[in-house]
C-alpha cells in the first residue's frame, strides 16, 4: 500500500499519541479509520456533485434564492 505524509498542529499529535498508547494501536490505523468515516460520511455529495445535472439543478436554486425569489416548497420538490 503507498503511503502519505500528513501534517498536523502538534498539540493535536500529541494528543492522538496519548490515545493510541492507551488503545494500544497505532497513529496510522486511528487515522485511517478516520479517514473512511470522513468518505462515508461524504459518499453522498460526492454521488449528487458527480452528476452534472442535479450540479445545474442545485446552482439553478441557489442563484434563485440569492436573487431573492421565492423558492419551492416542499411539496413542489416532491412532485
């Protein structure tokens, strides 16, 4: 498996130090964990943004809003 260097604020590391010595695991494996539950959590924005036109759709209601429009209402999404 290739490997990464990350960087992290110092106070932070030395607290991830203490945690992995009372779990008795490495740095690396708590990262990693984090790490997958940071893209599971980000699974599904990735799947929405990766499809151009629910990207058009979302820009379209957004630039409505800004622009003072009303909006839709719940029921008029569902539809």
């Amino acid at each position: 498996m290739d490997t990464a260097t990350v960087r992290i604020p110092a106070e932070k590391r030395d607290v991830l130090k203490i945690i992995a010595g009372i779990e008795r695991t490495e740095m690396k494996e708590i990262l990693s964990d984090l790490i997958d539950e940071y893209i599971e959590r980000h699974k599904e924005t990735l799947e929405i943004l990766s499809n151009p036109e629910w990207v058009d759709l979302i820009t379209k209601g957004k630039n409505e809003v800004q622009s003072g429009a009303k909006g839709k209402s719940l029921e008029e999404l569902a539809d």
